[in-house]
C-alpha cells in the first residue's frame, strides 16, 4: 500500500507542478486557447490558481519524505481534491469532459485517505 501511495503522490505531484508552473510562466492570453476557462479568469487569479497547484505538489511530497510535519500531506491532498471539485464544475459549465480532474481528485482522495490512516 505504501508503494501505491507514493506513486499516487509522485503522480500528483507532477502533475499540479507541470500545470501550475504553466499557470505561473503564460500569459493567460497565451494559455486561453489551450484552456477555455482562463479568457474569463482575471490574470491574478490564473496566477492564484498556479501557485495553488505548484504549492499541493511541495505538499504533497515533502512534509511525508522529510518527516516534517507528515500531517500536512493528506491536508494538502484534501485541499488538491477541493481545486479538483472546482476544476469539475468548470469542465461541466464548458460541456467538456469532467474526467481528467475528476481521475486527479480520486488520486487526491486516495493518498488523503491512505496517509491519514498511516500517519
């Protein structure tokens, strides 16, 4: 199980990192075309939207690799599955699929719940 967890993390990880960084680096202008939501976003709340994601992806390694405060890696992955919730109800007020974030938030759900009951 942990072998599992630590992949589910190092997937998320990742992954929020990749998509966060692009949210942090692109003019919103530049990431509209590839994500339609972003043309109606303010371009400080794309950038919130990217530091959120770059954030839950240090939080969802460290705390549980370092030993440090482990508590904060199923926070972390709780507070991932709430920016999935919303990234969900995006896709569907688009008409497009919801299940790319909605397969992240049940990876999130999975290392919340897994560590939570390993810590």
């Amino acid at each position: 199980m942990n072998t599992a967890l630590w992949i589910a993390q190092c997937v998320l990880a990742l992954g929020m990192l990749a998509t966060g960084s692009l949210k942090l680096v692109i003019p919103r202008d530049k990431l509209a075309p590839r994500m339609k939501w972003a043309a109606t976003w303010e371009p400080g709340r794309v950038k919130l939207l990217g530091v959120a994601e770059v954030t839950g992806a240090i939080g969802i390694v460290v705390p549980w690799a370092t030993g440090i405060a482990p508590l904060l890696t199923p926070v972390a992955a709780c507070c991932l599955l709430v920016l999935m919730g919303g990234a969900v109800k995006t896709h569907l007020d688009l008409k497009e699929s919801p299940a790319p974030p909605a397969i992240v938030g049940a990876l999130c759900l999975f290392v919340a719940f897994g560590r939570l009951g390993a810590s």
